[in-house]
C-alpha cells in the first residue's frame, strides 16, 4: 500500500498537479484517503524523501522537491543491472509576488526564472496575493523546502513588514524588487520612480500643460512615494506654483475591491474639478484608466493629456516604462553573488525608466 502511495504521488508530480515547493497532503489526510493507517503512510512519505523526491521540514509538512517528471520514474537499478545514480537534489530560489495578474508582475517573473534557470537553480513561487498573513505563510513554507536565496516583492506597507523582518532571520542572501526600507539594510532592486515622474512633468510642461492634477494612491510604500517626491521636485523645478496643481488621493481599497465604486468616485471629481487642469499624472495604472474613461465618458478630454506609471494600453495616454528584465536580471546577479561568492550584499540599486508617447 505505500508503493500504491508513492505512485500516486509521482504521478501528480509527473502531471504537473504537484510542482517544486507544492505542499503534499499531510500523514493523516494520507492515511484518510487510501484508508491506511498513519503508519503505512509515513513509511510512504520517508521513503519519497529517501529518492530526493520530497522534502520533509518538522513542523512544517513535506514539500516537492522539485526533480524533473521523468526523472521520478527512474529505477535504481537499469535493465542490465547496475545501478543507477539517484537524480540530485535541486537547488532552489524562492520568489514571493503580490499577484501574477499585471503585465509588470508577469515581465518581472519572466526575467527572473530565465535569469535563475541560467544559474542551474530552480524557482520556487508563492503569491501572497496583497495579504500579509499568507505573506508570511508563504515564506515559511520557503524556508520550510530550504531555499538557497529568497527574492522578495512584498506588499510593502510601511506599518506592515513583519515579512520584510522574518526574511533578514533567513540564513540565506535575500533580495527586495520594487520596494525598499531605509531603516532596514536589506539590498533592493527598483525602477528610478523620482527619475520616471521628473519625466512625465517635464513632457507635460513641454506640451504647454502648466496647470496639472495629480491622482495618486496613499503614500503607503516606497514606490508611492518615490514617485510623489518625483513629481514634488519637478513642479518646483518648472516653476510651477502649488495653486495649479489639483491633488485627488483615492484610497486603494476603492479601485481594488470595487471597479465601479472607483470609476464613480473619480468620475465626480473629474465633473466637479476638470475645468482646473489639463494636465493629468496618474501614480498607478489602473487610476490611470479610470480616469481617462471617466474623461471620455462625460466628453472632457478635450485639450486634456494623461501620462501613467506602466502601459495603460491606452493609444491617447503617454505612460512610464519599467524595464522589468533589467530589474529581474540585477535582482538574480545580486542573489547569485550572495550565494555563490559569498558577497555581502547591501544598498539600493535603480533602473532606469523611459517615457513612452502616444501612438
């Protein structure tokens, strides 16, 4: 009945339903769904772990390890008797990411699986999607499977970074993408968001846009702000006094949750302050969009220009590209060079955006 066990396992593992880092059903749910006793089932788990298949941490659970599929399949000994060597145990980077669901987060993830398999490492990914519970779940469950080195894109709140503080406990080099902590010295990797609002004011001004709206979520984390320092220092740069500058916080529960109660609420904005600007900067995409099809629905866009953080998929809307793969390619050379040279890895490292007109 254990063999029966293991089979079932590898088979999951080979179809893909069970992937590196994946939790496997723990002793007792096991033991409920092949109707075997507890002992059948860690006999199951221990000898899995004795092939390098899965990883088991006390406490924790057991984990896949991350072989290959057809690798599983492998018997010790081949058709002619001797004995074959065991496939070795990976070795594995783990990745925590807020969401796969922006064409920022996926270009991101991208760059950093091709730039980890260039290496020979293994990626292993938690979402923790904007919660900082399964956050922290997450990278225990990392630290569970015995990773090599940890990139972390936390959710980032300023009052929230329990996970920011457990990650400098881990006894591996750890990386932050697109947020960093002055007060903590962990090393970070981000796009130049001062350089990138500098860049959307000055095209504005350039357009002949003196009078600008500012829409922007709360200065929550390090992008937000960075950004809103940006766009502080431009305006004074420009000579623009703090009278044209009409300035709309929407808070982010607001266009997360609920789209519509968003496009409503920035709608009566537009309608009540539209005549006082023409230019328009949004911190974050998705306002970015909101407000540009409020704009079109009421028929005020009119002598109006928007630019963005990110591609809107907007033709009319300029907007500031991320390089995402130079930022996933330093986050990995940095780890690397923690891993494998032992460097200490310290400071915060930009990457340069560029503006992109419209179509």
């Amino acid at each position: 009945m254990y063999k029966q066990i293991q089979a079932a396992i590898k088979n999951q593992i080979s179809l893909g339903n069970l992937r590196p880092g994946d939790r496997i059903p723990s002793e007792i749910d096991l033991a409920a769904q092949f109707h075997v006793s507890l002992m059948t089932t860690k006999n199951a788990l221990a000898g899995l772990a004795e092939e390098g298949i899965v990883v088991r941490s006390k406490g924790k659970g057991t984990f896949v390890a991350g072989q290959a599929p057809y690798k599983l399949f492998f018997s010790e000994e081949s058709s002619n008797g001797k004995k074959r060597q065991l496939p070795m145990k990976p070795q594995l980077i783990g990745m925590i990411i807020p969401s796969m669901r922006t064409k920022v987060e996926q270009r991101l993830l991208d760059a950093i699986e091709k730039a980890v398999d260039g290496f020979g490492y293994t990626l292993v990914i938690r979402v923790s999607r904007g919660s900082a519970v399964k956050e922290l779940q997450s990278l225990e469950d990392l630290g569970a499977l015995g990773i090599s080195g940890l990139i972390l894109f936390s959710i980032g709140a300023q009052h929230e970074r329990r996970t920011v503080i457990r990650a400098e406990e881990l006894e591996c080099p750890v990386v932050l993408i697109d947020r960093y902590y002055t007060d903590l010295p962990l090393v970070s990797v981000s796009s130049n968001n001062q350089a990138g609002a500098r860049q959307a004011v000055a095209y504005l001004v350039r357009r002949g846009h003196h009078r600008l709206a500012l829409l922007t979520p709360p200065t929550e984390h390090s992008v937000m702000a960075d950004r809103l320092a940006g766009f502080d220092n431009a305006v004074i740069e420009h000579g623009i006094v703090e009278s044209s500058i009409l300035r709309f916080t929407v808070p982010y529960e607001v266009f997360n949750v609920s789209r519509k109660e968003g496009a409503e609420r920035i709608e009566h904005w537009m309608r009540e302050r539209h005549a006082e600007f023409s230019g328009l900067i949004a911190t974050d995409v998705e306002l970015a969009r909101l407000a540009y099809h409020a704009l079109k629905r009421m028929d005020l866009m009119s002598g109006k220009q928007l630019v963005t953080f990110d591609d809107p998929e907007i033709p009319e809307v300029a907007y500031i590209r991320q390089n995402e793969t130079a930022i996933g390619g330093k986050a990995v050379k940095l780890l690397m060079n923690g891993i494998l040279r032992g460097e200490q890895l310290q400071g915060r490292h930009v990457v340069p955006t560029r503006l992109v007109f419209p179509s």
